[in-house]
C-alpha cells in the first residue's frame, strides 16, 4: 500500500500521525467501491453489477464512493503507519480529520507520560520520637488478660467480678380455681 506518514508532537505526550494516501492507491480503492455498488444496487440500462466507473460515479456520486472504503482503509493504514513508524500508542487514538482530496487521515495518537522524578534522594522527613507510657501498655495487656482468659472452677464463694453459670428451676404454684396445678421451667 503506497502511503506517507508524518508525525507532530501535541502538548500533554499525543502525537499527531498524518497518513497522506498516494493517488494510484485512492484510485484503486474507488473502482473497488464502484464494482461493489454497482452489485449491490440496479443501474438503469445496464446488468447488475456491469455498469462502468464513471456511470457509478454520475449515479451515486463520487463522495458516497469515498464513504464506502474511507473506514476500513483508514483503520489498515494506521495499523501499518504506526508499526512502520514504531509508535507505541498508550491509549486509543482518534481521527481528528479526514481530507478527501488528496486522502489524508490526520490521527490523534496518546503516547505514554514521562515522568521526570528530580533529585528526591535529597528529600528526608524528620520522624517524631515515639513515646511510650507504662501505664497505658500496662493498662492495655491487662484489658487483653481479661478478655482472652479462660474460665476455671473455683472452691470459694463467688466474689464480685466472678462469672457464674448457674441453672435455675423454678415452680410457679396454681392458683385455686387454676386447671394448671405446676408449671416448671429451666433457665441457664
């Protein structure tokens, strides 16, 4: 495929990427259009798909033959202008302009950031002395003591703080007149 390729740089790391198309190609690509219109649709006074190049032209215009190849040309010419060029895209690029005449695709292409880091070895942040009080570490692994001690039997009475695991069996006595003569309950 016979084509040029030319590249701008753009502010913010983009690349403009202008694909000019030679004219034998475009030429080549329109007759390829009108063969394929000519078969898809009936031109009076001929079979379909016989009418000869410039009957197509005066009948769908030369324009609506563009249209027919410009996108899939466009997307193989910048395939082929960016691997001849060896640009690595960072993003998805986009067509900013197409002129007809001559062909040329003018693409917007995102290159990848350059990141310029300066002499941060120079850069130090003082760090405040952690203090530490005794009283609250002590605090602290009392509270973690309690809450992840087990729990034991003990022969003494109960004192305050102890937990207990009591069963409880009450009997609640029935009224005269009452059928229910006792009514029994465990509680844990």
């Amino acid at each position: 495929m016979a084509f040029t390729v030319s590249t701008e740089p753009r502010e913010n790391r983009q690349l403009a990427v202008i694909i000019e198309v030679s004219q034998d190609q475009v030429d080549k690509e329109l007759r390829k259009a009108a063969t394929k219109v000519a078969g898809q649709y009936r031109i009076p006074g001929f079979r379909k798909g016989k009418a000869p190049y410039h009957i197509v032209v005066q009948q769908f215009g030369l324009s609506n033959l563009y249209s027919e190849f410009v996108d899939d040309l466009g997307q193989q010419l910048f395939r082929d202008a960016i691997e001849q060029e060896k640009i690595e895209p960072y993003a998805q690029s986009s067509l900013e302009d197409i002129q007809l005449e001559p062909l040329v695709y003018k693409l917007i292409v995102p290159l990848e950031p350059e990141v310029k880091l300066g002499d941060y070895y120079a850069m130090r942040v003082e760090e405040d002395p952690i203090e530490v009080d005794e009283a609250e570490v002590e605090r602290r692994l009392e509270m973690h003591r309690d809450e992840y001690a087990g729990w034991r039997e003990v022969d003494r009475p109960s004192q305050y703080g102890d937990l207990l695991s009591a069963d409880v069996r009450s009997v609640i006595v029935a009224e005269a007149g009452e059928e229910d003569a006792a009514e029994n309950c465990r509680a844990r």
